[in-house]
C-alpha cells in the first residue's frame, strides 16, 4: 500500500449479488477488486494494484476458498497478504479449519455491516504495522551491512598499516606484503579440499588467513637496524637476535588480543604466523623447533609463502634469483623445510604465484631479466 493510496481489498464470492452488498460496503472507504471465481482471484491478486486484505469465500465451485488460499500462500508474490474467510459455514469446526490453515480471521454469513467494517480495519491496520516493520529490518540489516563493510574496510587498513611499520624499517621488502597475502591465499584455495586442510581451510578462515599474513613480520619494528639492514652475513650472535622477531611479533600480537574486549579472529590466526612462519617440516626452523603438524596449517601455508618471495626480491645482503631458480630451490626443501602437501600446491599453482609476483615487481626497478613476464 502506497502512502496516501487508498487501501486494496479483494473480495471473492462466486455470488454477485453479496459481490454486490461488499463492495458498496466497502467502496468509500477502500479500493475495491472483485473475483467470481478461485481462478479470477489468483490472477487479479498477482497483479496492480496489489490486495492489502482479501476477503474469501470457502464454498465456491470448482477451486474453492482453501484452494485458493493455498495457492496464494505457494506464490512468494502474495503469500504475505492476509485473507479473512468470509462463509456461510457458521460451525466451530469450520472456524477452527481455517483459522488453522492460516487466514487472520473468520467471519460467518450473513454479514453485519458494523462488524466487518471493524475486522477488516484492524487487520488493514496490523498489515500496514508488519509492513514498516518490515521496512525497518530491512533498512536495519543494509545498516548493518554498510557499517560491517566500513569497519572491515578500517580492520584491513588497520592491518596494513601495522605491517608497514615493518616493512619501513626494511624498505627493499617492496610490495612483500601483498605478493605473500597472494601467495598465501592461493595455496589455501587449493588445499581447501585436500583432506588434511579442509576441516581447517573454511571460506571465513581463508578470508581471515589473507588479511592476517601482512603481520607476519610485525617483530621485524624490534630488531636493530645493524642487524636487520647489514649488507654482509650476520654473525652467529646476530642472527639469534634476527631470529627473535618471530616471537616479538607473537607477543605484539597477544598484547593486542589482551587490550581486545572479545575474540578477534584474524589475530589467533596472525600470532600463530607470526610466531611460526620460521618452523621447518623436520624440525630444524625455529623459534621452538616445531615439527610435522605440530607446527600450525596457517604458519605452514606463511613459511613456503615468505620463503618463495624472498628469493626472488633482492636484498641488501644478495640479488634476486629468477622464477626457475626459486620454484627449484621449494621443490628441493619439500618434506624438509615445507610440508609435502603444502610443496604440492605450490606445484599445482606455480603459475599464480609467477603471476602474483609479476603483478607486484614489475614496476620495481631490481627486478631481474628472469623475472620478467615471459620468462621462466
């Protein structure tokens, strides 16, 4: 019902004289649409202007009013209009039959004026009320929506700008962080069927895989730039306090999990790869010397991710190796350094990965001759 419209009601009954006595009843007050049979009313009820309210009568020939009002509730169209039975069938049982099949009200012959005049009022007035209820979930729910969006939109930018703090303190790292999230991503798309992942690899946790993997070098902020900018081998005293970074990272995290006033998702995710991106399928990677599935899906999925990149971008310490070189060197540490299962994927999607990093390292003025797109 349109606002200022009139009211449409339906009034069905294969009579035309009480056609008659209703719509003059009804006429000055509503609009008024009139069916002589099941048939007329199903059409005329699918089309403008759409009934409010339908008056129906039960003993009609042919389709009769139940048939009618089944057939009105099966259509999504008209499945939400109410519909008052309006019969000669004065007994309980009959009143009791339709008001268990669903109409809003029940009304026996013959009928007084003053007392349809009031039942088909309240029943116009309980639908205008479902209506704007309607009308208000619905506004409430795109609400819901924009602002879940927005804050999504603020948890990425959040994110990023966290990982950057990193990234600014290691600035040959260019686009790393979007070439892993990439990487990343891939690798659980094509595992998600894969027996030993799939129970793990659900389309939320792929979702908040992506967005955790920018944080797995957060504890890089910690390491002093003598250590994280030399040009030359580290010293063994050095490079166990490179290696801390893994769990600076883990702790910034856990601190933020902590201020948190409720579970936040993509941070369980991304203190476990920030933690464990380092750990080695046989148990030589560090910081705690995981091995085998010890060793959590998601730091699995980082350590072949970081470690592929990081070949193929140059450093301060060594130039960048070419594609074939890199997709060597993972196949070679299949069942050492990366999960068997892992290894394979990245197999399976080498050519995603190639384009992922061509996407993000073609603008980048070290990129190798080997690296670029063509070339193996």
């Amino acid at each position: 019902m349109l606002d200022g419209a009139l009211p449409t009601i339906l009034i069905v009954d294969d009579s035309p004289e009480n056609l008659t006595v209703l719509s003059e009843l009804l006429q000055l007050d509503y609009r008024v649409r009139a069916a002589t049979s099941g048939e007329k009313a199903l059409r005329i009820a699918a089309t403008a202007p759409w009934p409010d309210l339908v008056l129906l009568d039960v003993m009609m020939p042919g389709m009769d009013g139940y048939e009618v009002f089944t057939r009105l509730r099966a259509d999504p169209q008209t499945r939400e209009i109410p519909v008052i039975f309006v019969t000669a069938m004065d007994s309980a049982e009959a009143e009791l039959r339709g008001l268990d099949v669903g109409a809003v009200d029940y009304i026996a012959k013959p009928i007084v004026p003053s007392i349809l005049l009031a039942r088909v009022r309240t029943q116009l007035e309980l639908k205008q009320a479902r209506d704007w209820l309607k009308d208000q979930n619905a506004y409430l729910e795109a609400e819901l929506a924009r602002r879940m969006s927005e804050n999504l939109v603020v948890q990425e930018v959040s994110i990023h700008a966290l990982a950057h703090l990193a990234e600014i303190r290691d600035p040959e790292t260019g686009n790393h962080l979007r070439r892993t999230q990439g990487y990343v991503s891939t690798l659980a798309h094509q595992l998600r069927d894969h027996p030993r992942f799939s129970e793990f690899l659900t389309d939320r946790v792929i979702d908040q895989l992506a967005k955790s993997a920018p944080l797995h070098d957060i504890g890089k902020v910690g390491i002093p730039d003598s250590i994280l900018l030399k040009p030359g081998k580290l010293t063994p005293d050095e490079w166990e306090i490179m290696k801390t970074h893994a769990k600076l990272g883990s702790d910034a995290i856990e601190q933020a999990e902590r201020d948190a006033d409720r579970l936040v998702e993509f941070l369980v995710l991304a203190k476990d790869i920030a933690h464990y991106h380092h750990e080695k399928w046989d148990g030589s990677g560090y910081p705690e010397g995981l091995a085998g599935d010890a060793i959590p899906i998601a730091a699995r999925l980082m350590a072949l991710a970081d470690v592929f990149d990081a070949l193929i971008s140059p450093r301060v310490y060594k130039p960048p190796m070419t594609f074939e070189d890199a997709f060597n060197i993972i196949v070679a540490g299949r069942g050492s350094h990366f999960d068997p299962d892992v290894t394979d994927a990245f197999l399976a999607t080498f050519e995603e990965f190639r384009g992922i990093a061509v996407r993000y390292l073609e603008n980048e003025p070290d990129l190798p001759t080997g690296n670029r797109p063509g070339r193996a």
